[in-house]
C-alpha cells in the first residue's frame, strides 16, 4: 500500500434508492458552486472575496471549525446505523464529487453500482454500505478498483458494463468476480470525512486531520503499516471530524470503528491507543460495523465498568501491599477494610444510557465484584485478625498451670528445708 495514496469515501445508504436524507440544519450544506475542493474550500480567493487569509481561516474555524458552537455538545456512542459490510468504489477525486455523487446522473458507474445494489438488497445476505474513494489511473487505486471491508480484498478496474455481474457474484452470492481476482489488502486503513460540497464543517475539519494524520505517519514510519484517505458523507455532519479506521483487533478479526468530533490533537491518541495497542478511544467512540446503536451503548458500559473494576484492583493490591504495617500499628486502619468501588463516572454520553445495561450483564458484574470483594476481606481478615476466645482461653490455663507448678514447688523446696532444720 502506498504512503501517500489519497483514498476518499462518500457515504451512501443503499436502503434506498433515494439520495440520503441529511438531518443537519440546511445552513450547512452547500452545493457543488460554492465549493471548488474537499480540502481547499475554504482557500480559494473566490471565497475570500479579498480578506485577509489568516483573519479568514479564524472566522471559518469559528463558525465550521473545531471552534464551532455545536462542536462536542451531543452525545457520539450509539450514532452509527448498523450494517456488515463496506464497499469503496474508486472514483475521480474530491474536487468533483458533487454533493450526492450517488445519484448524479454524468457519474454512470456510481450511479449503477448504487441502483444495483439497491435492487438486490433483498438477496444480500449482509447489510452493505456503499461509498467512493478517489481513483487515479495508473496508481495503487484506479477508477473502478473496489475496496471491501471487513473481507479486505481489492477487484481491479470494474466498469459500468459490469457493475450487475459484479454485485451478483461478490455481494450477494459471496463468490469472486471473474475475470477479476481479488487482491489481499493488509494494514490500517483510515477514511476521514473531507466532503465540503456535502457540509462546510467536514470541509474544513477533515482536511486538518488528514495533514495531521499523514504527518505522524511519517514521523513515526508507518507508511507500510497506515493509510489515510480524505472521504466524502460517511453520515453524521454534526460529528464533524469523522474518522473510520478499519484493522484487525486482538483476536485478528477486522472491524470497523468510528470516532467523531476528533482534532488534530487527538490523532496522536488514535495513532497510539487504537492502532498500535488496540484500545478503544471511548471519549471519541461513535460505535463500529456489525453493532446495532443498542448494543454500540452497551458495549461501552461495559468496557468502561470493566476499566473501573481494574482501576479497583490496582488500589486494592496497593492497599494489600501496605496492610500488615498499618493493622499493627492500628488494627482499626481504613486500609485494613474492604474498600469500595469507584464511583462511576457519568459522561454526557452515557448519563442517559445508564439504565440499559441488560439485567444479566449485571448479575454477570455483580458476581465479578462480590467475589473480588469476598477475596480481599479474606486477605485482610487474615493480616489483621485478633485472637479468638478459644485461643485466649488457652493461653489462660497455660499460665495458671504454669502458676500451680510453681506454687507446688515451692512448698516441696520449703517443707524439705524445714525437715532439715527439724533434724
């Protein structure tokens, strides 16, 4: 895979053979005239009309940007539909796309494809997303080359004739198209949201992110390992960075997972966390492919309560650590005692959320706990426990035998000298 490869996606729904219905506030949204490229819509001196550049770049950022009033004020996990499958078609570039490239009619084979796959919708066994991705002849993505995901294999140049060939044997009989040969793709790969003729806020967000995204790459020397690709309507405007990062987890399985109102700031983090580690970033979490938004929510609560639980058993083997000292020095000592769990911390995107958990998740946990719990009062009993009345009632009679003995002695020693004496 190339270091510098530009993929772009474009969101579409292929439930319907209408174009997506778009939820945001008409004010964003602009059309293929006002907007001349994903990642310099807001540059060109058309749309300066004559300002000064950096003043410019702060009102748009104010208004569009990361500064944007609405910027981080909803709730993100939960806000990914479900489906199973992501298809990329390689597709011109960005700076033509327009606003619905799906339904344009001068775009034939984006066109097809979609129409296609809404046609069969009923026989696909999974539910597919289709999107585009920027195609240049005679590099590593050419028009008509098609990306899949989470099966990560690539066909090579499909045309508007065989667009209905190629949905029947790939997508709905899970087959491979011939003449194509799928071609194995390996790595991460990183779609962010760049659409500006679709909103103003993925313009300028998304272009920020894909600089930064490619400068880390390179700073740490991943270009073999990561790609990162500008894409059109992934769904969720407001959202806006939207990021996709499609890899293998820990058991290997390729999954799909998407971030929103992610910065520049934050890219190091993903870099870090989700990719080399293989840990959610659930402040940033929208959800992933293959999750219902119920099951997005849920498996965040439990990944957040499990996260709380190790923090408790770090404290706890902490205070283990420390417990001898202070039951002797004071037998009564907090540390001595059972501590209690963490309270839960409540995010605003989870606050509403709390009461979903399913009732066996939370026997599940409670068990988890009280045996948790049962296995440091025994540690602690056992460190400062006091003596039982049975253990004291012993040493007792040891001692007043011990007396006795003595006292018999004494008066043998005294009555063998006063026989002495009597003689």
């Amino acid at each position: 895979m190339a270091s510098t490869r530009e993929d772009a996606l474009s969101f579409l729904n292929p439930s319907t053979s209408s174009p997506v219905t778009v939820s945001d506030a008409d004010s964003f949204l602009l059309d293929s005239s006002q907007i001349g490229s994903a990642s310099g819509s807001f540059q060109n001196e058309g749309f300066l009309g004559g300002l000064d550049a950096t003043a410019a770049a702060v009102n748009i950022d104010a208004e569009f940007g990361f500064s944007r009033p609405d910027f981080r004020q909803s709730p993100l996990v939960g806000t990914v539909e479900f489906y199973e499958r992501h298809v990329f078609l390689c597709y011109k570039n960005p700076q033509v796309w327009p606003p619905r490239i799906e339904a344009a009619e001068f775009d034939r084979l984006p066109r097809l494809l979609s129409a296609a796959l809404c046609a069969r919708k009923a026989d696909m066994k999974r539910q597919i997303r289709l999107a585009i991705c920027e195609g240049h002849d005679g590099t590593e993505t050419s028009n008509g080359d098609v990306l899949i995901f989470p099966d990560m294999v690539r066909y090579r140049r499909l045309t508007h004739f065989d667009v209905d060939t190629f949905v029947e044997e790939v997508l709905v009989k899970d087959g491979e198209w011939l003449p194509g040969t799928p071609e194995a793709l390996r790595g991460w790969y990183i779609f962010v949201c760049c659409h500006g003729t679709r909103d103003r806020r993925c313009g300028v967000c998304g272009p920020a992110l894909v600089n930064k995204f490619n400068e880390d790459i390179e700073l740490h020397g991943l270009q073999h390992k990561v790609s990162v690709s500008p894409c059109s309507h992934v769904g969720g405007h407001k959202y806006a960075g939207n990021v996709i990062i499609f890899g293998p987890n820990i058991h290997k399985e390729i999954t799909g997972h998407w971030y929103g109102y992610v910065t520049p700031d934050d890219v190091p983090i993903l870099l870090e966390q989700h990719i080399r580690k293989g840990e959610i970033v659930d402040w940033l979490w929208r959800g992933r492919m293959g999750l219902s938004e119920d099951e997005q929510i849920n498996s965040q609560e439990l990944r957040l309560t499990m996260n709380l639980m190790q923090t408790n058993d770090k404290s706890s083997n902490t205070c283990g650590s420390q417990a001898e000292g202070c039951c002797q020095a004071n037998g009564n000592s907090l540390c001595c005692q059972n501590p209690p769990l963490p309270e839960k911390r409540e995010t605003p995107e989870l606050k509403e959320e709390a009461g979903k958990f399913t009732a066996e998740k939370n026997k599940s946990l409670k068990k988890q706990i009280s045996r948790r719990n049962s296995g440091k009062g025994a540690s602690c009993r056992k460190v400062c426990s006091m003596p039982t009345w049975f253990e004291s009632w012993e040493r007792e009679d040891t001692y007043a035998t011990l007396a006795v003995i003595g006292a018999v002695l004494s008066v043998a020693f005294a009555y063998n000298c006063f026989k002495q004496l009597s003689f």
